[in-house]
C-alpha cells in the first residue's frame, strides 16, 4: 500500500470535461504507446506491410500518422486554422505546448478538446480506409471534428471579447454574446 | 426464549410488523438437539444451517471458497452480458466497470475480506470486458492492467485496484474498533476480545 504516484504532465490533455470520452481513451492510448500502429504491430509480426493507409509513402508511425502525414497536415490546418496556432508538426513539440497551456480558459480548453478530437478522427479515418477501403475526404473529416466541437461547446452562452475567442465561435457558428469588458 | 417471543409480540402489537414464519430461519451453535427442538417448537421458524445468504452475502464460519463467491461473478457477468453493455465503445465500457462492477464488487469488499483467487477471478472478468467487450473471451490487453489502475493523473485510467480498495474498506471496520465507535457490534468486541490498558488496546486470549 506505500506506492507513490508520479504525476504525469499530460494527463489533463485528455481528462477534462468538454472531451468526449471516446476521444480521451483513444487520445491516452495514443500517450501510452499502444495504439495499433504499423510500426507497433511489426514487432510481432514482421512481415506486414507497414505503409501509411492515408498517403501510402512512408511508414506508419504514431509520429507519421498523426502529424507528419500530408492528409492530416491538411486536416490540422482545417482545423486550427482560425486560431491562429502553430501546425503541429512534431508529437513531442504539440504536448509540450499543450501542456503548458493548461490553463482553465475557454481557448486552452478549446485547445484540449480539439486535440484529442482530432486524434480521434484520424484513427477512426484510418481504421475504416483499412478495414472497410471507405475512401478519403478530408472536407468530410473537418467537417465532422468541427461538429464534435461544436455539440461539446454549445452550452458556451457567453465569451469575453477577445479576437481569438470570437473568431473560434464564429467558426463553429456558436450562438454566443460577447461580454464588452 | 420466552422473553424473545414476548418481545416479538409486543413489537408486533406496537408497530404491526410480524416476523414472516415462512421467510425466516433461526440458527443454532453449541445447542444440543433436546433444546434446539424446543426452542424451534416455540417460535416455530425453520433451522438453517451454514453458510447461508444474508442481504446478498456469503455467511459462513470457514474462509471463503469458489462455490460462496460464485454469486459476485455471476451478478457481474450478468451485467455484462446485456446488449446494451456489449455494444459500447472502451470509454464506454470503462465507465460501465467504474460505475456499476466497481461499485457490486466495493459492496462485498466492505465486508469481507475477499481471498485473492475471488478477486483474482473478478479482476480477468473485469479486464477481459474491457478489452474484448466480452466477459470470458480473452483478447490481448493494449495496456498493462496496473497501468490501467493508476488515478488519471499519473497517467492510467482511473480504475481502483481491487486488492487495495478491499483492504482499505477492511480497515475501515478495523479503524472503528479502534476508536471505539458507538454501536452494538464494536461493544461487543470490546468487551469479549480487547482490553484496554495505559491507553493502548490489546487482544484478549
């Protein structure tokens, strides 16, 4: 019963309460290492084919997947695109910013939220380009992390005037007012 | 056990609650036959014999085998095996298992002290759901299970660990007889198994 927990820094990326559950597991898979990615998998099975399923040049990583892939590059763009964030480019570069935004703010909560919803998609996007040969649409795709973030953050009614914040609700066409302060 | 009946029937004649002949039983120890047939001819219930159930738990004087803690398994199975638990997604399920398992297996673990093959076994049916969606297919875990049982601050997902929260629920017991609470069962024990001397409690042989 003495056992003593380290404290990791990136546990509250993912457990917060405007990110939908399904998206934080998968999101803390991601942190622990165990999705199922290529390059996971071929250490018990070497001889499969290990190339990326989005743009089917490189390997399949968590790093490549997630970030380095041309398809979700585009995605992040459609995604961050109106608050003005720096594109992730690197797994190591992406947490180390979140985590030290981890202020209880709307945008750095946005910011979490938008994260983990992301990775969600593009794992989900993956697994069915895979498994079920649907085809890829990246419009489709941002279309539908944006209407995740938009049900997770309707019940926002008011929001301080600061341009950032504004331009995100006017993004999700969130029906808010903006406080004069 | 006149007096006991006695006591019955005025109860009876106060609130209007009588014991149900048909649902209770009464349960001898150290009696001789000639006085248990007389004291079971007075007040008329059944003689049960241990181990019995009482509100759901095994009540035995030996330590706890499988066939005693086989109704916790098979309540959380039970659980599981609706449709509406097999189709949830793994947060889905891993709020099912913090809700609703944790809380069936918390209510035996706050009274007995599980043996370890019981926990043991109510822990794979745990971690098995989890993974696989299913309570006796085995599929291979993504993550160590006592990862899985760390807080989600230090990096796991939350799930208590059994064995702990079991001894932690015991010696919530133990920590009452300590401070000397004030009900029947701790004056009972106090008086019949402690002694208290210059302030510290020792175990009466």
């Amino acid at each position: 019963m003495d056992r003593v927990y380290q404290r990791v820094p990136w546990a509250p990326i993912m457990w917060n309460n405007t990110t939908p559950p399904k998206c934080s597991f998968i999101t803390w898979m991601c942190f622990q290492g165990r999705l199922r990615t290529m390059d996971n998998l071929k250490k018990w099975m070497p001889e499969i084919y290990d190339i990326c399923v989005l743009c089917g040049k490189c390997q399949e990583t968590k790093e490549h997947l997630f970030f380095e892939c041309d398809f979700a590059r585009t995605v992040w763009k459609g995604v961050l695109w109106c608050n003005g964030w720096s594109m992730p480019c690197k797994w190591n570069d992406l947490t180390r910013s979140l985590v030290r935004s981890l202020r209880g703010d709307l945008l750095s909560r946005v910011k979490k939220t938008t994260f983990c919803v992301s990775l969600y998609f593009l794992w989900k996007c993956r697994n069915e380009v895979l498994f079920r040969k649907s085809s890829l649409n990246q419009e489709d795709l941002v279309k539908s992390i944006m209407f995740m973030l938009k049900i997770k953050f309707s019940s926002i009614c008011k929001v301080p005037n600061r341009p950032n914040v504004v331009r995100w609700c006017r993004m999700l066409k969130l029906d808010v007012k903006v406080l004069d302060s | 056990m006149e007096r006991i009946q006695w006591h019955l029937h005025h109860f009876f004649k106060v609130s209007g609650l009588q014991p149900n002949v048909a649902k209770s039983s009464i349960y001898f120890a150290g009696t001789s036959e000639y006085i248990q047939r007389d004291i079971t001819l007075l007040l008329g219930f059944e003689v049960g014999y241990l181990p019995f159930r009482y509100l759901g738990l095994p009540m035995t004087s030996k330590r706890l085998s499988q066939p005693d803690w086989a109704p916790l398994t098979q309540k959380i199975t039970a659980k599981l095996r609706h449709w509406s638990s097999r189709l949830l997604s793994y947060a889905g399920r891993l709020e099912l298992i913090k809700s609703v398992l944790r809380s069936i297996e918390a209510f035996w673990g706050s009274i007995i002290l599980l043996p370890s093959a019981c926990i043991s076994e109510v822990e794979a049916i745990v971690r098995n759901f989890l993974w696989s969606g299913d309570a006796s297919k085995t599929k291979q875990a993504k993550v160590a299970w006592h990862t899985v049982c760390t807080p989600t601050e230090a990096g796991g997902l939350g799930l208590t660990n059994f064995h702990l929260l079991n001894k932690a629920l015991i010696l919530k017991h133990l920590w009452s007889i300590v401070v000397g609470k004030e009900t029947l069962w701790i004056r009972w024990i106090h008086s019949k198994y402690l002694y208290l001397k210059e302030g510290r409690l020792g175990l009466r042989v």
